[in-house]
C-alpha cells in the first residue's frame, strides 16, 4: 500500500522534498485500514503534519477508502541529550559515525595544532566568524513560536550544506529572535565542526565592504573571499533591497557556494517572497531550501526566557512579577528584556526591592505602547455571534458543515492573532490536539484560496477581530 501511494506522491511533489521528507518514512504496520509509518525524529513529523498531511491522507484514501488512517511513529527525539549517531565530515578520511559521547573529546580541544581534524600540510584559511558567544542554542528557548526554524537550525549545524534547507532562511519581526538563532547555528557549527570556516555578516556591513572594494577596483578579491567560507551567514537580507551591484556580487557568492556543498543561512523581516527590490533570481534560489518563520513566544514561553535570563545573570525575583512582565509585554523579545532591565536599573537606582509594585510603575511606558492582547474566548464569541452558532456547538463533536467551518475559522483567527500555542488553542475547543488546530488552519486557507464568499467572511471577522485588539 505504501509503495503506491509513494509512487503517486512522487509524481506529484518536486523530487528534492521527495527524497527529504518521504524517502526516510518507513511503513511499520497496516491493521484495520490504520497505516502506521515510522518517521525518524519529532520535527521531522511536525514538518509532515504541516506541509504534507492533506497529500497523505488523500492519497491514502485512495489506496484504501474513505475510512483510512494514518500513524505515526516518532522513531527517536532529535534533541540535545539523545545518543543519536552524527554524521561528519572529516576532511581526508571520507565520512565517519561517531555518537555525541565519543565526540566530546575532540571537540573540547581549540588549538587547531592539535585538533585531530586538521591535517598537517593542508593549508585552511583562518577567518574570525564575528560571532557572539551568547547566542547558542543553549540560550534559545524552544516554544511553539520558533519549533520548526529553530529544529531547522540545529539540523543545518549538525551536517552544514549536507541538508536541502540550503539555505536556511530565518523570518520574523523586528526583535524576535533572528540574529540570535542565526548565530547560534554558527556556534553549533564552530562546536561541532572546529575546523570549517564560519563567518556572520549583516547585509549592511556586506554592501559597505562592497562599495569599498568596487571603489578599489577589487570586487573579484572581495568575491573570492566569500568564496573562502564554509557557512556563510548573512543578517537582515531586506536590506539588499534596492542595492543591485551588491546583490549581483551576492549572487555570484552565493552561486558558488551553493554549488560547492557550502551552507548559506539567511534572516529577513519578511517572507522571502514579499522582498521588494531584491532581484528575482535571488528571490527564487532562497525557495531552493527552507524557509522558517519566528513569531512572538506565548505567556508560558515568555516566563521560561525571563527565567532563563535571570538564572543566567543571578537574579532572583517574585514569581508574581515575573509573571506580570510576561502577561503585559507582547511585542517581541527584545522589549520582554528590556522591561527586565529597566525594572532592575529603577530597583537599584532607588535601592527598592523589586516587587509588583514597582513592576507597575516601571512598566507602565512598556505597556501602553503593546496593544492589547485578543483571548480566544473573544474570538470564539465574536465567530458564534457572526454565523449565530451556539458556542457549546464549538466544543462538541458536532459534524455538521456550517459547526465545522465556523470551528475551524475560529482556530485560525486564534492562531493568527493572540500568541496562544497550538496546544492551547485546542484545549479551548474542548480538547483537541495541537494537529487538529494545524489542520483547521490549513483548511481555512486552501478554502480561502477556492471559496470567495468563505474568504470575504473569514475577511471581514478578521477585521473584527484587529479592531477588538486595538
Ligand atoms: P532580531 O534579530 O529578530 O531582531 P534578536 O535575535 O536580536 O532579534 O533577539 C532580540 C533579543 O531577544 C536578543 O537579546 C535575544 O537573545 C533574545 N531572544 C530572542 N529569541 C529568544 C529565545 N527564543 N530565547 C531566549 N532569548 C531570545
Ligand atoms: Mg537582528
């Protein structure tokens, strides 16, 4: 059953994400029209019930009728602390499995006379990666907002330009974490991989050196420079926007680079495909890999950066005012830091303690500039009055077609607009999981796409919503 349903999924997906997302699912067991397969990791899983769960269960429908379903099987957590064997390159010797234990002690050596790795005559250039130490993975805590991109991150680490996330394009909004995860892939790799050439650079600095070297007439050294480098991490890709020769040398590189089996990781503030005035033959290499998005962490993410960030600088605070900075800034991360340490500069200027109090006051020129924050509970309200529906028809199991829309259009707008994990979101559907809510969502918009009279809906709740919040 397995082998037909990949053969019609093969004709339908490009063959780069057929290799990367289904060629490694193993079918385990068929018993009463339940196909199980087996998935090799947690991100690889979420990433089937993103992109691919509609092109599955279709398919496999058709293979063996209405009542078909699919399970999963999570063969092993890619996580931080999992034996997991990893994949390395050592230069001369081909390639070679060490599991995490083995690879401690290599790694732990930093003068590269030593280092195992580096083999003598070979000539390897030396290039500062202009990294800060403090943004590893260690520091990014992981939530519902940053999974997929921060997974991404640390699979594009493990085995740089081996993957088909090259590059790696990291979105998000201004203060979300970009720079942060982008960096920390480059610490991952400078941990794992000692000797292959890391080097961070923002857009701005890249098109100041460019302008430098043209006027020197030396834009072919300032290529081959970048040709030098294994990584290759360029910040805020907006900023190309408009500078046409920079973009031109940048294609060059990056063409190179690409070709070469070398990683390219790249942020923007937006989705590639809404970069305006960067060329579209860049714009349409950045589709070759993956993109991944960053949003706004929810409440409970919230609390675990501000107590990461407390722990990490010896601070100890009320869990009550921990909570209250968490509750009331929802604008990005840099501001959830930035009330941390307005809160503890006022404390020690005024040689006050820090209690809820104080946090009011302080927090009071943070706050009025977030706006306010939707519940869900709002949403389903505003959903039930709009198609007059019964909210208690929104929890139960009812089946009929006007309940399921309506159900589904409220995750989505819950999704879109407060900062509620998808988890969450589901428990306030009378507790459906989190795949339920990515479903719904995914319905949501592919209906969009068809209906227009169930867009202009969708659309003019929207509104209702963002006005509500405002
Ligand atoms: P951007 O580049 O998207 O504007 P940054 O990477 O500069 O955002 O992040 C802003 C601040 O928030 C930084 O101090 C960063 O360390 C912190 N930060 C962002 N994401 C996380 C996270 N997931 N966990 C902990 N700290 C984070
Ligand atoms: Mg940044």
């Amino acid at each position: 059953v397995w082998k037909s349903c990949l053969t019609i999924i093969k004709d339908i997906v490009e063959w780069q994400h057929f290799k990367t997302w289904f060629e490694p699912i193993k079918p385990v067991e068929l018993k009463n029209k339940i196909l199980t397969i087996q998935v090799p990791s947690q991100f690889f899983f979420e990433y089937l019930e993103e992109h691919y769960v509609t092109l599955l269960a279709k398919t496999l429908k058709r293979e063996l009728g209405k009542d078909a379903n699919l399970e999963y099987r999570i063969m092993m957590d890619s996580g931080n602390n999992s034996n997991r064997p990893i994949t390395m390159d050592v230069p001369g010797h081909g390639y070679k499995t060490y599991t995490n234990n083995e690879m401690d002690f290599p790694l732990v050596i930093n003068n590269p006379v030593k280092n195992p790795f580096v083999i003598p005559g070979l000539k390897k250039v030396q290039i500062d990666p202009q990294l800060n130490p403090n943004y590893t993975f260690d520091t990014f805590i992981e939530g519902d907002c940053n999974r997929v991109a921060r997974r991404a991150g640390k699979t594009v680490a493990d085995k740089p330009g081996a993957t088909s996330f090259n590059p790696l394009v990291i979105y998000g909004g201004v203060g979300l974490g970009k720079t942060h995860l982008a960096q920390a892939v480059g610490n991952e790799v400078k941990r794992q991989h000692p000797n292959k050439v890391v080097l961070y650079v923002s857009s701005e600095k890249f098109i100041n050196q460019f302008v430098d070297h043209s006027r020197n007439n030396a834009i072919n050294d300032f290529i081959h420079f970048y040709q030098l480098v294994d990584v290759l991490i360029i910040d805020d890709v907006q900023f190309f926007s408009r500078a046409e020769k920079s973009q031109d040398a940048f294609f060059a590189i990056f063409n190179h680079l690409h070709q070469s089996g070398k990683q390219l990781i790249l942020s923007s503030d937006k989705p590639p495909k809404d970069l305006e005035g960067v060329q579209e033959r860049l714009l349409s290499r950045f589709r070759w890999g993956l993109s991944a998005d960053l949003q706004m962490p929810d409440y409970e993410t919230r609390i675990e950066i501000l107590e990461k960030k407390m722990k990490n600088d010896g601070l100890d605070m009320h869990k009550d005012v921990v909570k209250y900075i968490a509750y009331n800034i929802n604008t990005n991360i840099r501001e959830l830091e930035g009330a941390l340490i307005s809160l503890l500069a006022q404390s020690s200027l005024n040689k006050k303690e820090i209690d809820l109090d104080l946090a009011k006051k302080v927090l009071k020129n943070f706050v009025k500039t977030s706006s306010k924050e939707i519940t869900i509970d709002a949403i389903q309200k505003m959903v039930c009055d709009y198609f007059d529906v019964p909210y208690e028809k929104l929890l139960q199991k009812t089946r009929k077609r006007e309940i399921v829309q309506a159900r589904q259009i409220t995750m989505y707008l819950a999704k879109t607009f407060t900062k509620n994990s998808l988890k969450t979101i589901g428990e306030h559907f009378g507790g459906r999981d989190h795949t339920t809510v990515i479903h719904s969502c995914q319905t949501v918009k592919d209906l969009m796409d068809t209906d227009s009279m169930f867009k202009e809906s969708v659309l003019e709740l929207q509104q209702k919503v963002q006005l509500a919040a405002m």
